[in-house]
C-alpha cells in the first residue's frame, strides 16, 4: 500500500514539476532589472530540472513498476541516456546560435 501512495505522489509531482516548467521561463523573462548571470544559470538549471522531470522520472517509475525486472532496467537506462544526450545537444545548439 504504501508503495502505491509513493507511486501517486511521485507522478503528482512530475506533473506539478512540468506545470512549474511552463511558467517559470516567461516570469523569469519578464522580470525587469534582471543580472545577465542569472539568464545563465536559470537556463543551466532549466535542462538540469527537464533532464530530471522528463526523463529520469519517468525511467524511475517504468522501473517501479516492473518490479526492477533486468529488460526494464536496461530499457529505462537507455532511454535517460538518449534523453540526455537529446536534451544537451538541443540546448547546445540554442545557445551557440548567434542572438538577432
């Protein structure tokens, strides 16, 4: 029972953790006097929370769920590294491209 409550609580959370990911770029854009280096460092942390919420939450419950089985576990590891992967490349080439 009590496995189960963790279970909801988790996915609650990963769900109220990509409500957050939608809002937080465009209050962070809009606050005025706003220091360059925060820019930096909310967009760094911005990949590091979608890696997490995306991609790690998700392999963690798939692996929850099979009970640890050894296919689901390589699966949901595979599937973080190309996430990963995916992710820091995309944001890579959004932040080498010259600014308009």
């Amino acid at each position: 029972m009590l496995g189960r409550c963790r279970y909801y609580l988790g996915m609650s959370l990963n769900v109220a953790a990509s409500l957050a990911d939608v809002v937080d770029g465009p209050i962070a854009r809009s606050t005025p006097g706003r220091h360059p280096a925060f820019a930096v460092v909310g967009s760094k942390l911005d990949c590091y929370s979608d890696i997490v919420s995306h991609f790690v939450v998700p392999a963690s419950l798939l692996m929850h769920i099979s009970d640890l089985n050894a296919l689901c576990t390589a699966l949901a590891a595979l599937y973080v590294c190309a996430g990963i992967l995916r992710h820091v490349s995309t944001f890579s080439l959004l932040l080498s491209r010259p600014q308009m």
